[in-house]
C-alpha cells in the first residue's frame, strides 16, 4: 500500500501500524498501516465481512468488549500507543467517539442523551455550563431546532435520521479528537441519510472522521480520502478523488464499478 | 399464479384454517372459564366464612386458645417483618449476583458451576432450606428460635435464587447497543451497568422478585422447621423476639377443634391474600414508575 506520509505531509491524529485483530484465532484484520489526520473525512469501504468494523473499533478499543477479540501491532492517538496498560480506556473513549450503524439512543430524555458524557468525565461544574454543552452539541448535530423546545421528551421518541443526529451529538458532547462512524446512514431513509452527510461536512476539520459505508456514492461525496478494504487488508487508500476515478489496483476498479461486493 | 385453480384451492383450504382458529380460542376460553371458576369459588367460601369475623379485634389482637379473641395481628406483624429480612437479604444479594454473572464473570467452568448451583437451589424443596435454617441459622443463634430475623433469613436462602435467575434474564434482555453507546462513551463497566443496564431491568428485576417474596410469604414448612410454630400470644417486639406469621397461624388454627377457629381460620386467610395483593401492588406500582421515567 502507499505510504500515507507521501500522500499527506500532516501530522497524523491516528497512526496504526501492522495491526492484526484477532477473533480467536480467525484473523479479521491483517497487517493493517493507515494514518488519519484531521482535515480529513476518512471512508473505509470494501465488501461486507472485510473487517472494516473491526478496524474502525480497534481505534477506541471497543473490541475489548468483545471476548475473544484481540489485537496486535499499534495505533498511537497524537502519537501514544493506545494498546499500552498506561492507556486509560475511559479516557480513550472520551477523546474518540463513536456512531453506530443503528441509532442507539439512551431511553432517556434527549438532554439527559447529551449531558451524559459531559457528566460522567465531570466536563462541567454547574447547571448553566451543561445546558450551554448540550446546546452546543445539540446545535452543532443541526438538531437543535427540531428538538429545542422538548428536550424532556425521551431520546427514542425521534425519528431514526434525529435519532442518528442525537448520537453524533452526545458523542460530541465530550468535545473528542476523533469521530469514527459506522455505517451511520445504514438504517436511515434517503432524506436523513443527506442531512447526515452534510452534517459530516460540516463537521469536517473540527474533528478527524472515520467513517465505515457501504455506499461508494457516499464516500465520493463526504470524504476527502478512502481506503478499500478487502479480506481484512488494506488493497488501495489515497485521495478520494483519485480512488474512484483512477484507481492504481484492479481490485479497487472491480469493487467500484460494481463487479462485486 | 393466480390462475382460478390456484385461487380456488386457497378457497378450500380457508374453511379449516378458521375452524382451527375457532377452535383455539374455545379452547383458550374454556381454560381461562376453568381457572376463573375454580378461584372464584375458593374466594367465595372463604369469604363467605371468614368476612363475618374479619373485625377490629381481629386485626388487632393476637393468638389466644379461646377462638372468639384470637386474632391475626401477632403473626400480620410476624410476617412482615420476616418478609422485610427476606427481602433486605435476598434482592441485594439476587441482583448484585446476577449483575456479576451476567457482566463481570468470566466465562469459566467455575462460573458455570455457580450458574447451575443457582439454578438447582431455586427447585430445592422449601423444607431443606428449613433444615439448613434449623442446622445453621438456630446452631449459631440459639437463643433466636422462631424470630422473624431467622425466619427472614431461612426464607431469603429460598428466595435468593429465584431473585438471581429473574435478574439475569432481565438483564440478558438490554439490548447490547445500549452498553456499547454508553461503553463508547466514555462510561466504565460499572457506570454501565448502574447508568444504564439495571434501570432498564429493574422492571424484570422487581416482577422477579415479587414472585419470590410471594412464594415466601406462603411458605410454611420452613418455617416449622425452626420453630415458628409456637404459641405466640404477644406480637413480636423486635427481629429476635418469638413470632408467628400467617400461613403457620393458618395451619395451626385449622388444626384446632374448637369450631370457632374455623372463621377464624378464613379470616386469617383472606388477611394472608390482602397482604399478598398489596405485595403485587407495590411491585406493579415500581414497576409503572420506573418505565414511565422515559
Ligand atoms: N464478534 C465477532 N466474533 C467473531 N467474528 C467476528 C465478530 N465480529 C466480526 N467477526 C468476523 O470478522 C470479519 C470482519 O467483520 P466486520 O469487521 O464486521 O466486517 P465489515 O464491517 O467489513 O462488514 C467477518 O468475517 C466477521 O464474521
Ligand atoms: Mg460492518
């Protein structure tokens, strides 16, 4: 694979090196190198089963959840190893969020949905502060218009798109570095699925996004570069732009055009 | 497809797929006439003999050899403070245990072995854990023979595990994407669970829990076991003080051959489902509360 240092002369935010995940003994991710940097929305793409999740959860080591799941290599957040016993899990979580492919909301009110972060990583001490968090959050999901007037309505009562749009506002609630998605518009209808990817562009720049689709038309439109994955490697990462149109591997073109997947 | 053939024999076919549906839902009724029927007259005979007696000096006087002022307040108050032991002992210990095995433990031999030890002790017959309650409970606190404390506790043991096993499959049914979006967040394991996971079973938690403590208000043979079944003419003045509860008082009288203790007996039975009916009150009362909090 190219060497993303060559692509970008910037600092990457994430930098993962040889990484292997592990699900027992069946390797889902093998030897994997990427850096992700800031100004960019980064797309994972490739064909179900590659191990696109499974890569986008070793970033805040979400596969520790899962029993069995191991992971190999390393992946330094502002250049510290996240797989180190110094790395504090809870605060990894709060400095690289994450969207799921369905909208899972807390049952509880849609402010108590934003102040959660904010409360546990105690991210302010007052009342005032925290309504002024969850607005900001709420305003920069574009929800707060919709939602401004019951915020002690239940988080669930929205529908799936302000659902969605609720997540990426509790996730932003804790003010993190990096903002990995997967598949966030899977469940959603054409209409939500939009107002998602201009929120994504929006965003852009303010937080470096990772964000896993299985819609190439999506990652042409909301990320500035893509990786294909296949078979739990890496085959092709580069310029968005550059991928779809002229992609250096015959992998990648076949997957593009449609030819499998 | 949808050639006349094809659409006359779904026709033919129409007329037994609703005779079978009629036919269910006889049956369904005729079940459901069967058990109504066979409460409704329990609850009518047991009305009918023991409303008469069910007075003021009833609820309020205790066990005494003459029928006409033996009344149920002794062993109302025997009961409850047993039930409220059982329940101090059984629903923390019930449901920080099924929070461990359901979140925590690892998925060992060793915590399967507990698993099927917790199963098997929630169909052991009530009277071994009287036994283990006489064995243990009475050999180490002799001087507590027929207390409301070792009552609690003999009955928490029963109780226990029937809590553990609701619990479990209360928490087994938050749907995982709820701990991941709090896990990924930020929380920890525990703020997990307390945050998130108990409130959402805490429903399926207290329906559990209620039909333990029910199991264990009606429970009799236990308590023999360790002595409850003494005639206590004072109510119990304290956890450790000599007691009596319902069904052993109900057992006792109807054992008497005084007539008299046979409305006193009904009475005592329809005091026994009152309380048993404010049990399940409370608990759909929790229950409502805390599934309207969202
Ligand atoms: N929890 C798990 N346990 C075991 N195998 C898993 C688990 N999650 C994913 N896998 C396997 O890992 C591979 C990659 O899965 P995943 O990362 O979900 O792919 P993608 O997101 O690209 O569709 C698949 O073969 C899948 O079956
Ligand atoms: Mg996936």
């Amino acid at each position: 694979m190219t060497n993303p240092h060559e692509l970008d002369p910037v600092t990457p935010r994430l930098a993962a090196r040889d990484v292997s995940v592990f699900y027992g003994d069946k390797r889902a991710i093998d030897n994997v190198s990427i850096d992700i940097a800031d100004e960019y929305v980064t797309a994972f793409i490739g064909p179900s089963g590659c191990g696109k999740s499974t890569f986008l959860r070793s970033f805040n080591r979400m596969n520790d959840t899962i029993s069995g799941a191991r992971v190999e290599g390393s992946i330094a957040l502002d250049g510290k190893d996240i797989y180190t016993s110094g790395m504090d899990v809870v605060q990894l979580r709060a400095r690289v969020g994450m969207v799921f492919q369905k909208p899972n909301p807390f049952p509880k009110t849609i402010y108590e949905n934003v102040a959660y972060g904010p409360r546990i990583h105690g991210l302010s001490s007052n009342k005032a502060e925290l309504d002024e968090v969850v607005e900001r959050s709420l305003q920069r999901a574009g929800l707060w218009d919709e939602v401004k007037d019951r915020l002690s309505d239940s988080g669930t009562a929205l529908s799936g798109g302000q659902q969605q749009r609720l997540c990426i506002a509790r996730a932003i609630a804790v003010d993190p570095e990096v903002i990995l998605m997967d598949e966030p518009c899977s469940a959603l209808d054409p209409i939500a699925t939009a107002k998602i990817e201009e929120l994504i562009s929006e965003l852009r720049g303010k937080y470096a996004i990772v964000i896993v689709t299985h819609s190439m038309q999506q990652a042409a439109r909301v990320s500035q570069r893509t990786a294909f994955f296949h078979l739990g490697k890496i085959v092709e990462y580069g310029k968005t732009s550059e991928i779809f149109t002229n992609p250096r591997e015959e992998r990648t073109k076949d997957y593009i055009t449609g030819r499998y997947g | 497809m949808n050639s006349p053939s094809h659409q006359q024999r779904i026709v033919a076919h129409l007329a037994s797929r609703h005779a079978a549906e009629r036919r269910f839902r006889a049956l369904g009724f005729f079940s459901v006439a069967l058990s109504a029927l066979v409460l409704g007259f329990l609850l009518f005979t047991i009305l009918r003999d023991g409303l008469p007696g069910l007075d003021w000096g009833f609820l309020t006087a205790s066990d005494a050899t003459d029928p006409a002022k033996a009344g149920i307040w002794g062993a109302l108050k025997g009961s409850m403070m047993t039930m409220a032991v059982t329940l101090a002992l059984a629903f923390p210990v019930g449901v920080f245990a099924a929070v461990y095995l359901e979140e925590f433990a690892p998925k060992n031999r060793w915590t399967e072995l507990i698993e099927v030890s917790i199963n098997n002790l929630a169909a052991v017959p009530s009277i071994i854990f009287g036994l283990l309650g006489l064995a243990v409970f009475l050999a180490l606190f002799p001087n507590w023979r027929s207390a409301p404390l070792i009552g609690g506790m003999t009955l928490a043991l029963m109780t226990m595990p029937v809590i553990v096993i609701s619990g479990r499959n209360a928490i087994k049914a938050v749907p995982p994407s709820i701990r991941d979006a709090a896990l990924a967040i930020g929380a920890s394991p525990v703020q997990t669970v307390f945050h998130h996971v108990l409130p959402l079973a805490l429903p399926g938690i207290l329906t559990g829990t209620i039909i333990g403590m029910a199991r264990a208000l009606g429970e009799t043979a236990p308590l023999l076991m360790i002595g409850m079944k003494a005639f206590v003419a004072t109510p119990p003045e304290g956890f450790t003080s000599p007691s009596s509860v319902l069904p052993v008082q109900i057992f006792l009288w109807s054992d008497e051959i005084d007539r008299g203790f046979v409305e006193r007996t009904s009475a005592a039975i329809i005091v026994l489902l009152a309380f048993l009916l404010a049990m399940n009150g409370l608990a759909i009362y929790l229950r409502n509360r805390f599934e309207n909090r969202w």
